[in-house]
C-alpha cells in the first residue's frame, strides 16, 4: 500500500524551545603509534558503545508511483603536511574570560580550553515553498545510499535491509520518480546494515560495499547485474564501512575503511584493482563509531576525524593518513557540551585555497550545540571554535550545499520527527535553520543528497523507518 504524508516545517524560536527528552542515539560522521605502514596500535580500549538489533518485520510488497504535494507554510517566527598544528585562538569567538577549575561560564557560553566562548542563536530562515515525494519501501532500512546504479545517468537509491540480510534497490524511471527495483541478497547476517557506494573495480560501475554483522560484502555491478565478490572480516561487532582514495595523484582505486561500534577498532582493506582487496593489521585508534571520512591537510588522501575515546568523546581526534595504508597521530581539538555525536569536515567558508573546516555535534544542559573550528591552512585550526546553537539537538548528518547558493550546508536529523537544515553564511558558519517535519525519526545513515531530477539543485533523499516511506525533499 502506498503511504505518504504532507512534509511541513516547523515554526521555531530564534532562542530556541527546550530539549526534548534524552533518547539512546548512535553516532553517525576522527596517541599512540604503530603497527606495519604507520598503522597506530597500543591504543587503550574503552567502554563499548550500545548497539542496535532492529525488530523483525515483513510487509506486503509495495505499489509503484509517488504522492507529490506542493505546501506553502506561513513565515515562522523568529599546505600539505603530515601534522596537524592549531592557530593562534581566534579573539571574535571568546568573552575573555577564563573557565575551568571550578570556573564556569555565564548562561549563554560555553567552556572551551579554559576560555568562555559565547553561543551564537542559528535564527530561522524564511519559509519557501516545499515539494516532498513519497516512495513505499518494503523493508525497514537502517542505511541508504544515491548513486546510478544502472548506468542510466540519473540517481537510484539502495537501502539494507537487516531483517533479510538484503538491499532493496529503487530505480528512478523518470525526473524524479523511483519504482521498486531489484533486491540484492547479502550473506545472512543479523543487526544493522551499513552501505557505502562507489566504483570499486574500476569499470566504471557503481558497486556497494556493505557492513552487516562484523563482516563487510563486496557487491560488484555488472551492467545491473550484482555479483558477491567477496567477503570481508572486520573483527567482530557491528561495524560502518567508508570508502577512502588510496590514490594521492588524484582519485582512483578506492580503499574501504571500517570503524566499530563497540570498540575503537578500525580495519583498512587497500583496493588492489578488479574489486579486489588485501587487509591491512586492524588497529585501535581513539575514535568513535561518528567518524568523518575527508582529506583534511590537502594531500589527496583520506583522513578520520572523529570524537575521541580517551578523551569521553568531549574532545575531537584526527588521525592523518601516511600513504602505506595506515594513519598517524594528527592532534586533539577540544570541545565543549556531553559527549560528542559526530564530526564532520569540509570547505564551510569561502577561501580560494579551499580549506577544510571541522564541525561537531553535540549537546549542553540547554540543548544541541555545533561546534566549528575555522581552517586557517591546510591540517591547521583555530583551537577555540565557534559555538552556534540550533533549535534541536542534532543527532547526525552531512554537509552539501542544498540551496544552491554555493555555500555548504548542514542536514541533520534529530531525536524527534525532524530533519534540521542549516544554511551555510559562507564565513564558516549557518546563516539560519529550517526545520522538516517527518512522520518519524530519521538517522544520520538515512540521509543523501543529490540532484535527483536532474534540474540543478540537490534534493534531500531521506526515509521514514515507521511508514516504510522513501521520502525526497525539494526546497524551492
């Protein structure tokens, strides 16, 4: 049966309503050195993080066709190096007091390295017109991933599927419109899936790498016909995989990078060619399951950015990629609010030599928090970040620029049944918020971005885990 529901947005207040209440979330977007090719080993273990097992479900299978409906809500209110080094501290963002020791801050900043920096208020924007779609899924997904997969020029989408072990393809058939496709069978496994997508074997094919279990499935595509090409063991426990560029000449073969939930483990497989892959030694490093996958200091290699084990996720850890499959130590960035959920990384201010920024996801007594060090050079940032404060507590998302403006923006999902975009200001920052109402919550796992209708914009793919919805948003 198909589903489909009106997406609204709410109206919020420019100093923001208070938290809604506490809910167990994953994480979803990084010393001690080193094992064979700069791989960091010796690191100390830490409590796991919790896990998820998603409820067994069935449902009938979907019709075809999409539910379209335009709204027009009413206002609401309101270079290259190894080594990471930090800048001098960056006096617009701090009130120049000291915190710390039993010190603290007045309401409205926060303590960051000994210094209290004021909490910048994220005002709404002005509503525009919203076009939403709607797509039934089969399965309840935990993952999702847009990406051509059969070579037609324009952005289908695959979720996993965790209760039958499989990933449930939807086609697009025309600008816009998605019909249920093939399923691709994964080897049994139980828990959740995560996907990633990219030309593995360099055919130029996009194939899917999908972590299910401990164990990550190489999926080769074929002309639209899927093979297994193997399997990879990543230790055990529920894993996220990445794709990372192996290649410092520029992009090429792809290396996959796998970071765990309940432990700090991370294993690197080196793409060899053919969709073929050779392990390197895992290693414990000190970064949690909401890494950042990006080239950091301008070398063409991936780096982690993440929140730090050791440091109860209040602090950010970067570790460098060296070349030969491992990484290094690059530097700690401290933060500020509880534990850190996710830290992002990308060119959030407009420079000519394209720096990369750093963002984090977190949350204070008062509510959400995103914490952004500005890039002075490339592996190098302000130690004392920008705090700015969102009307929800963000549980995960991803940078892209939606509007398009040319400025990056933030998609986030929340704890409630919201998805939350903030429009970047191009200095760094988020000029204002929107916020999306969805029929249930959404996941970081859970959220794409792509020009879907091929018109020039980038829509938002999403999907509503309770409807079995695939949900595609437009702003206009």
């Amino acid at each position: 049966m198909l589903r489909w529901m009106t997406l609204g947005v709410f109206g919020v207040v420019a100093c923001g309503p208070s938290p809604p209440p506490e809910n167990d979330t994953e994480g979803g977007s990084s010393s001690t050195t080193n094992t064979s090719n700069g791989s960091m080993t010796g690191l100390p273990m830490t409590s796991p993080l919790p896990g998820t097992d998603p409820t067994i479900t069935t449902a009938d299978p979907p019709t075809t066709g999409a539910v379209t409906s335009e709204v027009d809500p009413s206002a609401t209110t309101g270079n290259e190096t190894n080594t990471v080094t930090t800048s001098p501290t960056s006096a617009t963002s701090t009130t120049g007091g000291e915190c710390g020791g039993g010190a603290e801050c007045p309401f409205g900043q926060g303590c960051v390295a000994g210094q209290c920096v004021s909490v910048e208020v994220i005002p709404p924007c002005p509503v525009v017109a919203v076009v939403d779609s709607h797509f039934p899924l089969v399965h309840e997904p935990t993952s999702l991933v847009l990406a051509d997969l059969d070579g037609d020029n324009d952005l289908d989408v695959a979720t996993g599927a965790p209760e039958l072990s499989l990933i449930e393809v939807q086609t697009q058939v025309s600008e816009g419109e998605f019909v249920p496709g093939e399923t691709i069978a994964l080897v049994p496994a139980t828990g959740f899936i995560h996907l990633a997508a990219g030309d593995l074997d360099g055919d130029g094919d996009v194939d899917l790498a999908a972590a299910l279990g401990s164990d990550v499935d190489v999926l080769l595509n074929h002309d639209g016909v899927w093979k297994l090409e193997s399997v990879l063991d990543s230790q055990s426990g529920l894993r996220r995989v990445h794709l990372a560029n192996a290649d410092s000449a520029g992009p090429g073969l792809f290396d996959l990078i796998t970071v765990g939930a309940s432990s700090p483990n991370i294993g690197v497989w080196l793409g060899v060619g053919a969709g073929a892959f050779e392990p390197e030694p895992p290693f414990d490093a000190p970064l949690s399951f909401g890494i950042g996958v990006v080239d950091v200091n301008g070398d063409l290699l991936h780096d982690l950015v993440g929140p730090d084990f050791n440091d109860s996720f209040a602090s950010v850890g970067v570790l460098i990629r060296d070349g030969g499959g491992g990484f290094v130590d690059g530097g700690l960035l401290p933060a500020t609010g509880e534990s850190l959920v996710q830290v992002l990384a990308g060119d959030l201010a407009d420079d000519p030599e394209d720096i990369v920024e750093l963002l984090a996801l977190t949350r204070d007594a008062v509510g959400g928090l995103v914490i952004l060090w500005s890039g002075k050079e490339h592996g190098a940032w302000d130690p004392v970040p920008r705090l700015m404060r969102p009307s929800f507590p963000l549980s995960g998302g991803l940078l892209a620029d939606v509007d398009p403006d040319g400025d990056v923006d933030l998609v986030a999902a929340t704890e409630t049944n919201a998805l939350v975009v903030l429009h970047g200001d191009g200095s760094g920052g988020f000029a204002c918020e929107r916020v999306f109402e969805l029929g249930s919550p959404t996941t970081a796992e859970l959220l794409a971005v792509g020009d879907v209708d091929l018109q020039g914009v980038r829509e938002i793919v999403t999907a509503d885990v309770s409807l079995r919805d695939l949900v595609v948003i437009k702003t206009l």
